[in-house]
C-alpha cells in the first residue's frame, strides 16, 4: 500500500553533511516516519521519527543535536538533515511507516512499511 524511497547516501568526510530524503506515495498522511540505521554486524536501531502531523519527533541519544529530521506534507516527502557526521555513523539508513495514534519511542516495532535503504559512508 505504501511505497518509500530513500535518497541522498553516499560518501562524506568526517564532520561532514548529509541530507537524506524520503519520498512516500500512499496514505501519507496516516502513517508516522521512522529513520532507522544498521551498520554491518549490528541490530537496525532508530535514528529519529517523526509523527504524522510533523509535529513531534523522537530523537535517539546519539544525535546529539546533529541531526533534523523535518516533514514535508505537500511534497510527500520526509527529511533527514545529518550534520557533523561522523564514522560512527556509518550505515545504510533507512525509512519506515508506522501506523497508529501515537508517535511513540522510536523503535522498529510497528513499523510496517520500509524503503530499500541508502548507503551512509563517513571516511576520510
């Protein structure tokens, strides 16, 4: 029912900037927005997510204020602003659809609907 597509990976520099975009066509407006990530070896864990309404997110500790995650209703389209990267935050970066009236911790739980993911390479 839903399709998302993430866009916007590739290789940075340490300290470095990314903006990853999510296009979702469907039931936008029903579903609230998950960015995930998984690095090779290690479980998928949740980066941010962001209500329905756009008005609420859920940040994981290790964003640090680094990241921003935005919604834009009209484009159908969610935002992940990546700021002072790091290798740490080397992984593929998926998004994900979650349905339900609350945003909730922000955890694969419930999040049905998944983007193929893009490939996020901090190295110098």
């Amino acid at each position: 029912q839903l399709q998302l597509v993430e866009s916007g990976g590739g290789l940075v520099q340490p300290g470095g900037s990314l903006r990853l975009s999510c296009a979702v066509s469907g039931a936008t407006l029903d579903y609230h927005i998950g960015w995930f990530r998984q690095a090779p070896g290690k479980e998928r864990e949740g980066v941010v997510c962001i209500s329905k309404t756009g008005f609420s997110e859920t940040y994981a500790a290790f964003v640090k204020g680094r990241f921003t995650v935005s919604r834009d209703i009209a484009k159908n389209t969610v935002y992940l602003q990546m700021n002072s990267l790091s290798p740490e935050d080397t992984a593929v970066y998926y998004c994900a659809a979650k349905s339900g009236p609350h945003l909730g911790i922000c955890e694969t739980e419930g999040y049905d609907y998944w983007g193929q993911g893009t490939q996020v390479t901090v190295s110098s």
